[in-house]
C-alpha cells in the first residue's frame, strides 16, 4: 500500500506537463527553423526560377527537384521574393 500513495495519476500529470512544456519548445525551434530554411541556395533559387518558367506554379514539382524543401517552403519564398502585389 505505500505504492499507492504515489499514485500514477501524479506521475501522468508531470509527464503530461513535460510533453507540453516540449511541445512549446518544439514549435518555437521548428518556427525558427523555417524562417531560416527560407534562404535557399543560390543554385536552389536558380533551379526555382527555371522550374516556375517551366510548370508555373506547380509548387509540388518544383520541390520534389530540391532534396529537403516542402512545397509550401517554395510556395512561400517565391510569394515573398518575387511577388507581384502592386
């Protein structure tokens, strides 16, 4: 019976704070991680430019040619670098 007054539901509830506290982290890290990701290479931004003269605004194809970028990740570096909002 000394077991039981160290209930698990405890042990869940610091686990359950620990996960959020993670999340938080996570989330933050993986924000700045895309804003830095948002710099392509100067041969990636090359192979954007003649994929988009090529298939328009087929974001999917175009980073399906470039390792390790999402299609939103090109979608939205193409948006900001080259938008044509007048």
């Amino acid at each position: 019976m000394a077991e039981s007054e160290y209930s698990s539901s405890e042990n869940a509830s610091m686990d359950s704070n620990s996960i959020v506290n993670f999340s938080k982290l996570d989330f933050t890290e993986d924000q700045s991680k895309q804003d830095l990701e948002l710099q392509l290479s100067e041969d990636e931004e090359t192979l954007v430019i003649r994929m988009f003269n090529l298939v328009g605004e087929r974001w999917g194809l175009i980073a399906g040619r470039i390792p390790g970028r999402t299609a939103e990740e090109i979608e939205k570096y193409w948006n900001t670098r080259y938008s044509t909002s007048q």
